[in-house]
C-alpha cells in the first residue's frame, strides 16, 4: 500500500477529476489531493451555506503554512463546475475540457431516509449519474484519449442483498441487490460500471475501472442529516438532547481518511498495472464495527477530552462547560413507522488487504480523537482548512 510519501509520486502534477467534490468526503479528498500537489477538478451541486467545503475555500486562502508544507495557490482547485450529475452536457463538456488522468466519481444521493422520501430522484442521481459520468469518458476518449485514464466509482457498502444475518461479512462475490431505494440504486451503479467496463473499456493500454464499496465514514465537519456523529454535533451545538434512531444497530464505522487514501491507491496502481483493478469492499476490522450507542458514547468522550485540554491550554473562546456532555441526555429514539434499515451489516475487507498489503491507519480512538478536534474547531470558528492539513500530516 502507497503511503502519502509514495502518493506524492503518483498524484503531484496530474489532473484528478472528482464528482460530488462539494459533499463531505468530496471536501476532504479536495484537501488531501491539494496536499499531495495534484491538479484537483470539481464537478457537482453548489455548496450550502455553512457547508464543510464553503469552510475549506475561505480556509485556504488564510492558511498556515507550516515549515514542512507549502500549498501553492491560495484555492482549493483548479477549477469548478456546479451543476447537477445528471446534465449531460454540461459534465460531458468538462470532461472534454479537463482531459483528466483520474476520475474519482463520488457524486450521489448519499441519504438512506432521503431515498424513501425522493426514490426517483435518488435513481436518477445514482444509476443515470453513473451513466452520464461512463458515457461521457466513452465520448472524450472516442475522440482526445491519447493517454491511459484511471476511473473510481464509489458506491456503498449496502449494495449487497441484506438478510440481517448476525456475525455475516459480506465478500465481493455477494449478489448485490440493495433493499432500499438508496441502496438499490447503488447495486444498480455497480452494474453499470461491469457493463461499460466489458462493453467499452476492455482496452487495458487505454483504461482502467475499479469500484470500491465503502460505507460510515466519520469525521469532523460533516453536517448531513439523519447521520448519527453530526447529530451529536448538533446536539452540542444546539444544546439538546440527542436522539438515536437504532441504538442496537451494528455498522462498519471508518475515519473518512481512511477509505479516500485507498481510492487513492487503487487509482494510482490500477494505471501502474492492470491487476490492480476490481471491486473492493472498504471497512474496518470486526473491532470496529460498533453499536450505534456505543459510537456516540465514544464521540462524546472524545469531545470531552479535547474541550477539556484546550480550556487548559488558554484556546481563546473555549468555554469549560462545553466538555459538560452529559448534559445533553441519550434518549434512545424508537418509531415503529419508521423505513428499514439493516440492523447488522459487515464488510469482509480481506480482499483489499491482500491485494494492497492494506493495514488500518486509524485506530477508533484517533478517529474519535480528530473528529472532535475537527468539530470543535468548527464551532470556534477555527481555520478548518490548517486543522485538516495538520491531520494529514500526523499520517
């Protein structure tokens, strides 16, 4: 596995498309790609206000350089369309315009909840946002490839078809048949990519097309409803109770860093040599796949610990009664009206690490550790830009 030393080498100077680049783990890839010198450009929908990303663009332009990092341009990419997955043309144009060596495609309804709520439109995004991205490269190559294209697709660790068996580790060759909207569209996504790669991109000079399937990524800045550690955050924020919606429920819990550096590897061997190329699952180990509860519990620990350190340490505006967390009360959340969602699902990540010597970079207690900092730096008002570049470091 290439570590961020070795990335450098593959990513410093080239040109990296990424869609859904505004999102929450669009934000952080931003970050990490600049970091490694890549040339990064963003396709998606206009960031909210107050968004992670809208943070990070006001964030580099005041950043700190450090002494062992310098970040050439005070912007986050090179350039940016905002519009929607599914405007053909208007993505299609980009690509023609960027002639990119990567593709990381992460653009997506990404909600479970907001799938019930908005099916068609979620299908649209997931399956025909597919489509357009594949067809457009199908296009672009037809006419300007002249160099080999790395191509990503992440999906979802729910597309596989979810019998909520206890202890059960789903593998690559599981049948992939996601029981709700959000995840069924993801299925569907997968499978759009196996027909295109086998129909289009059998050329292996020319391209190269994998799939990584990876889920509950946590960290510091996301702000998406219905999630469960940017619910804590508001719930401290806002200063309410917290509800948790399935206390029991068992997910593959993952610092957000951590699935990114690996599309990273996976982009830049598969373009090395073709056998790096397939599906991946992405996760954890069994230890860390957690009860939801359990999971808050660690947050709120985590944030206990960094409030309390940064009062000692003089950080202006720090009040101590924000590490008073057990004010806010765990009321466990119950609704018998409620969509489904899966109470148990794993990943087997076997296969990743044997084909990328893959060992986890961070423990729980870091991804607890950073995702506090990360939060509480937020509601100080902190350049969020050097808080994530410091973390970037520490790897």
């Amino acid at each position: 596995m290439l570590n961020i030393k070795e990335l450098k080498k593959f990513y410093n100077g080239k040109k990296v498309l990424v869609t859904g680049h505004t999102g929450f783990k669009g934000s952080y890839i931003c970050v990490l790609l600049k970091y490694l010198g890549a040339k990064v450009y963003g396709y998606s929908l206009k960031p909210e206000k107050g968004s992670l990303y809208e943070l990070l663009t006001v964030g580099v332009k005041t950043h700190t350089v450090g002494a062992s990092y310098a970040i050439p341009k005070n912007k986050l990419v090179e350039s940016e369309v905002f519009a929607d997955i599914r405007d053909y043309k208007k993505l299609s144009a980009f690509i023609k315009k960027v002639a990119p060596d990567y593709v990381l495609h992460m653009a997506a309804q990404p909600l479970v909840l907001l799938g019930y709520e908005e099916p068609r439109y979620t299908y649209e995004v997931n399956v025909m946002g597919t489509v357009n991205l594949l067809e457009a490269i199908r296009t672009y190559a037809g006419t300007k490839l002249s160099k080999p294209i790395s191509i990503l697709n992440v999906t979802t660790d729910k597309v596989y078809e979810n019998n909520d068996l206890s202890n059960y580790s789903f593998k690559e060759k599981d049948k992939l048949c996601g029981r709700d909207p959000y995840a069924n569209s993801k299925s569907c996504s997968e499978i759009v990519t196996y027909a295109y790669e086998k129909s289009f991109f059998a050329n292996k000079d020319m391209y190269r097309v994998s799939t990584a399937r990876a889920g509950n990524v946590i960290g510091g800045g996301d702000l998406n409803k219905d999630r469960i550690i940017p619910d804590c955050y508001r719930a401290i924020k806002n200063k309410k109770d917290m509800l948790i919606r399935n206390p029991k429920s068992i997910r593959p819990y993952q610092y957000v860093l951590e699935p990114l550096i690996l599309y990273l590897n996976i982009m830049a061997l598969q373009l090395k040599d073709k056998k790096y190329e397939g599906n991946y699952n992405i996760g954890p180990d069994k230890k860390d796949c957690l009860e939801t509860k359990v999971l808050t519990d660690k947050f709120f620990k985590a944030w206990e610990i960094i409030v309390r350190e940064e009062y000692k340490a003089g950080t202006k505006h720090c009040d101590p009664n924000l590490a008073k967390v057990n004010v806010i009360q765990n009321k466990v959340g119950t609704n018998k009206a409620k969509p489904h969602e899966a109470h148990f699902l794993r990943l087997d990540n076997a296969l990743i690490k044997k084909v990328f010597n893959y060992k986890t970079i961070f423990s729980m207690d870091k991804t607890m550790k950073y995702t506090a900092k990360v939060y509480f730096d937020m509601l100080l008002k902190k350049n969020i830009y050097d808080s994530i570049i410091d973390i970037i470091k520490c790897i």
